[in-house]
C-alpha cells in the first residue's frame, strides 16, 4: 500500500483591487452578470463572464425553473452558449461570482460538482486551460491555473475506451 497525495496552489488577493485591469475587468463583468440570474427559488444569483482563445467575450447565470434539478448553473449556461456562438473557441479566462440574496455575498465559492465536469470536458475538448477567477461581489478574489485542479480522480471520456 502508498498514500498518493493531490494537492494544488492557487492566487488569493485581498480585493479586486490587487488584481490587472483585465483580470479585474473579468470580475467586475462576472459580479453584473448576476444581475441576469433567473433565481427565484435559491435567491442565490451566479455570474459567469468568459474570455475566449479568440478573445471574444461570453457571459452566462443560473436560470432555475419550479422543477428544481431543471435549473443551470451560470458555468454550464456559458459553457453552452460559448460552444454555439463561437464554435470550436476554447475559454482561456472565466470569472465567478455571486449574489446571496438572503445572506453574505463577500467570500469566494467554487463551482458545484456537476460544473467541475463539464469544465473539465470543456478544457479537454479544446485543449485549452481554463483560468479560473473566483470571488463574491465583494472581499477576497482567488485564481485557479486551470478548472481541472478542481476535479481530482475525476471520470473522462477515454476511462470508457
Ligand atoms: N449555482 C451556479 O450557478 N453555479 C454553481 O457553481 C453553484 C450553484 C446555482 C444553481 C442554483 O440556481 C443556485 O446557484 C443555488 O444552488
């Protein structure tokens, strides 16, 4: 038997302030994408704003509906309008970030499960890194090299060759 480890590092900074113009530019656009949730049963808007490979930019939110598990996150919604408006462009940044109606909205969260793997299978599709820039409307802002760090062990395409 041996213990493997995993483990990975990411950027934290203070505010949006300690960040570039364009990386706080991605955060600023993710913070007023909240605005275009439709979250009336969590109260709990996400944002989502991308820089293609070509440079074009994307934004998606979490649109929930009365049967709940028919809800999208803001992640896959971007994703999935990415791939149809500019087909075959990897994303190289994504920002997050939310709006907690009925609570705090000033620390980091990362992306539920389900975003994790279809990030992944977006990276992988395009061959291109997905940077990730996490932050709540306000405080903190933590950046990932890459969306797959988030995913160890994780299940792929080629696992069913
Ligand atoms: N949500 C996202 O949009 N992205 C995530 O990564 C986490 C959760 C949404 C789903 C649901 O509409 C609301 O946040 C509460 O879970």
């Amino acid at each position: 038997m041996k213990i493997e480890k995993y483990s990975f590092e990411y950027e934290e900074y203070e505010s949006i302030d300690e960040l570039t113009p364009s990386d706080a530019l991605l955060v600023e656009e993710a913070r007023k994408a909240t605005k275009l949730a439709y979250a009336p049963y969590s109260q709990f808007q996400v944002g989502a704003y991308a820089e293609l490979a070509s440079g074009e930019f994307v934004v998606g939110s979490n649109q929930e509906n009365a049967s709940y598990p028919v809800g999208i996150c803001a992640e896959r919604v971007l994703m999935a309008s990415a791939a149809q408006l500019y087909p075959n462009q990897g994303v190289r940044n994504m920002a997050i970030s939310y709006h907690n109606l009925n609570g705090k909205s000033n620390r980091p969260l990362s992306p539920c499960g389900m975003c994790r793997q279809a990030l992944q299978e977006f990276e992988s599709r395009h061959n291109q890194p997905i940077r990730i820039l996490l932050s709540g409307m306000e405080g903190k802002v933590f950046i990932l090299k890459q969306a797959t760090m988030l995913l160890p062990l994780s299940f792929k395409g080629d696992d069913m060759k």
